[in-house]
C-alpha cells in the first residue's frame, strides 16, 4: 500500500506550495504563450485565469470528498479501497501514461530550445541526457529533496517574471490587447478549459496527501499555488502580447528568450537573455523532477513496492526515449496543440473527480446499508 512507500517523508505547507507553483507557473516558458495566442490571440491571457479558476472549483470538490471520507488517503489509495485492486492499478497506469506524455513533451521542448538558442553547436542529445539525468538526481533525493529545492527556486522563478515583464514596459503597446475577447468569448472559454490540461496541480496534490505535514493545510495549498502560478503565467502572457502582436506571437516557440532579448533599458542594461536563460532552465529540471517522482511513487504504490527510486531510472529513460523519438519539434508541437491540450483536461481533472465522486457514493451508501 501507499503508506509503506516513503513513509518518513513529511512536508510543510509552504514547501508544497513551492513545488506547485513552480511547477505550473512554468509552462509561461515553454510553448503556452503560443498556445495562447494561436487559440484565443488578444484574448490569450486570459486562458491560464480561466483555467486556474476551474481547476480551483475541481480540486476543492475532490479535497472535500477526501477530508470528510477519506482523511490521509491518496487518490490511489481511495481507489484500491473502494473499487478493488485491478482498479486501482488501472487508476495508477492512467496517470503515470498522462505524466509521461507530458513530461516527454516538456522535455523534447526544453532541449530544443537550449539548442536553439543558447548552445546552437551542442547535440540535442547531449543536451537532453544532462538534463534528465539532473532531474533524476532531484528526484531520486525524493519529494522532501524536491520541495527544498523549489522552496529556493520560488522567490527567484517569483522575481524573475515580474522583473521580465516590467523591463519590457518601454516596449509596451497596450492597444494590442484589444479586442478585449480576441477570436470571441466562446473560443476564450473553450481554449480555458483546454488550458486546463496543463495545471497538473490537480491531480498531483491528490497523491502528496500522506506526505503532508498536516493534510488540512491541502486546501489552502492547492488553491493558492493554483492561483499564484496563474497569475504568474497570465502576466507574462499579457507582457509577451503587448510587445509582440498576438498574431505574431504562435511562430515563436521561445517566448522567455524573445521577450528578454528585447530588454534595454539604458547602456548598461541590455543584453539579459543570459540571466534568463538560468531560470528557464532551473524551472523546467524541477517539473521534470516533480513529474518523475510522480510516476516512481504512484508505481510503487500500485506494485506494493517499499521504495519508488527503482523505477525512476526506467521512467527517466523511457521519457528521453519518447522525447527524442519524433523526428522533429514540429511534430511534438502538432501532438501537443491536436491531442494533449483539447484532451489531457479530461485525465487531469476527469480522473480525480470521477474517483472521488464514485468512492463518496460507494462509501455513502455503504455507511447506510451499514446503519439499516
């Protein structure tokens, strides 16, 4: 069972929030803002607030079930409790694929944009091997590991993006925000729910449950870093689209690097792509890190294994593997943009509420046969 898998880790609040933020906040380096603004143009920064919003409402319902029914249980476990053991494993086997899809995806468009900007010479390989092999390291040291270091990262990723956006403020064309709803509300609406599939935060706080420092400081934890990282991702957006038009802005698949390179204010401070850089790069080894220890911990817990690390090298592998399999970013940006986005919200938000919602049932009306 869960609880025998790394049973000594304990977490506080704060850490935790840490983690989530950085986590989700993120993806305001990756390919999101092309997202944004080929879904909804002007309208863009307004997906990661809708998504946030909705993916609030999911988690507080799936927390409610698990603090009055289910206190100190995961979503694994609830599953297993409820439903059998071949459910559970299939529960498991459905996340761990979701994780590794995303973290595959993450994790081809990192390297190709380290290679594509920053080290033009060096093979993709080279590049993606060190990578994983760093955020292997942080998550072999478990989520305690984890959380102390994106408990660090947290002021810095904090700091970084709102010091991105306001060094851009010379170049600030504000009318390119308008129209206020971009392609229109319905496209806003439905690109916000599809914005979903990126605020994993969802079904990853159902796992952290046992290994909080006190599970009732959850809610406050999923609701505040779900909202912090998507205020966070929306002001980039916002900052990207009024320096670069939103019609402009899905043929660049580097919106961190382009909006720092427009930096310049003064002689002396241009030029600060570099600074940057460090911080895109320092995000994205700790989500792949949070996403491997994910994978490891729920494996282990639906193989009763006693300890998650063996299966972190397999699940880094098998990440570089598919990762580096499709013959070029184009096509890893058709499946992100075709599939994981229009879709991945049905695991992400689907998977925990269905679970939550059965077992509340289950374990209601069990409670009355019980008191009949």
């Amino acid at each position: 069972m869960t609880q025998h898998v790394e049973e000594k880790a304990s977490v506080g609040a704060k850490e935790l929030t840490a983690v989530f933020t950085v986590y989700t906040a993120s993806h305001a380096f990756l390919g999101f803002p092309r997202y944004a603004g080929e879904t909804a143009y002007e309208a863009g920064w307004m997906l990661p607030l809708i998504a946030g919003a909705i993916s609030i409402a999911a988690f507080l319902a799936v927390d409610a079930v698990i603090a009055r029914r289910f206190p100190g249980m995961d979503i694994i476990e609830i599953a297993t409790t409820c439903f059998g053991k071949v459910s559970g494993t299939l529960v498991s086997l459905c996340i761990v694929a979701f994780l590794l899809a995303t973290n595959a995806m993450v994790f081809r468009e990192f390297s190709e944009n380290v290679v594509s900007t920053v080290l033009p010479f060096t093979p993709i390989f080279l590049v993606g091997g060190l990578a994983m092999l760093t955020a292997l390291y942080i998550a072999w040291m478990g989520l305690e590991g984890i959380a102390r270091t994106a408990y660090i990262l947290f002021p810095v990723l904090l700091v970084g993006i709102v010091s991105l956006c306001v060094l851009t403020v010379n170049w600030w064309h504000p009318a390119w925000l308008f129209p206020v709803f971009g392609r229109g509300l319905p496209a806003v609406l439905q690109g916000g729910l599809h914005a979903c599939s990126l605020v994993l935060n969802v079904v990853l706080l159902t796992i952290v449950y046992p290994h909080a420092h006190n599970p009732k400081d959850l809610r406050r934890v999923g609701v505040v870093s779900i909202a912090l990282s998507s205020v966070l991702v929306s002001m980039f957006i916002m900052a990207y689209q009024m320096v670069f038009p939103a019609p402009g802005s899905p043929s660049s698949p580097f919106p961190l690097y382009q909006l720092a390179r427009m930096i310049y204010v003064g002689r002396y401070m241009q030029r600060l792509e570099s600074v940057y850089v460090f911080l895109w790069v320092t995000a994205a080894l700790a989500k792949l890190a949070v996403s491997l220890w994910a994978m490891g911990y729920i494996l282990a817990s639906a193989c009763e294994w006693p300890s998650f690390r063996p299966a972190l090298p397999a699940m880094a592998m098998l990440c570089f593997a598919l990762g580096m399999w499709p013959p070029n970013v184009g096509l890893v940006l058709h499946v992100y943009d075709v599939y994981y986005m229009p879709w991945g919200w049905l695991l992400n938000l689907g998977m925990p509420l269905a679970v939550a919602g059965l077992a509340f049932a289950i374990r209601g009306r069990k409670r009355g046969i019980h008191h009949a």
